[in-house]
C-alpha cells in the first residue's frame, strides 16, 4: 500500500533537506513537497497541523532567523495573533512539518519522522 506523506520544505534548510531525503528513499511513500515559502499556509491549514501534532502555535514558532521577536509573539502573544502572523508571514513556522497516513510530525529533532513513516 502506498502511503501518501506532505513535507512543507524549505530548501534552504539542512533539516528540512534531510527530511524530504528520508521521505524519497522510504518505499511505499508518495511525497508532496510544499514549498511554504513560495505556497504560503492557509491559517486553517496551520491550525490542522498543529494540531494533529500536538502543538500550540507558540511551540511552532520560528524564533531563530525569524521576526518572531521584534513582531512581540515570544512573550505574551496569544495563539490567535501567532497563528495570524504564520499565516501571513510563512518564516515564522518552524521546520519542517510532515504529515502522512500515520499523523503530523514537526521533524525537528530530525528521527521524529519515523514515529509517522
């Protein structure tokens, strides 16, 4: 049976690069790549993922090369505002997300993956 799996992948990250490879070289997975940066997330979207991750929109939150600072959302923003910035402003999310038939995994650190594969 072929399992269907969705990386939203920033190339330019080595985490998300290793995690797209994982993916490819798993047989019995049909992968669609989202480049988020250039197909950005729907707020609802967002919301689904986090969800099924077990997240709060503050967990996902980019902090690192992000404006998440400077935007307040570190300190005392709530989920509404965050999840309206990510929305908005694709860098905000961290990296990277994959959901297949199994769940919705934020592969950071990288092994998170297999708990879905």
């Amino acid at each position: 049976r072929i399992m269907k799996a969705t990386i939203w992948h920033n190339p330019e990250c080595g985490t998300s690069r290793k995690a797209l490879a994982i993916l490819q070289e798993t047989a019995g997975v049909d992968v669609t790549v989202i480049e988020y940066r250039k197909t950005p997330f729907d707020r609802a979207k967002l919301v689904q993922l986090f969800a099924d991750a077990g997240l709060s929109a503050l967990e996902a939150l980019r902090t690192r090369g992000s404006p998440a600072e400077e935007l307040g959302l570190i300190e005392g923003a709530d989920e509404d505002r965050i999840l309206d910035e990510m929305a908005a402003n694709a860098v905000l999310v961290e990296r990277p997300f994959v959901e297949t038939d199994k769940g919705v995994r934020l592969c950071r650190p990288l092994e998170r993956i297999h708990e879905i594969l």
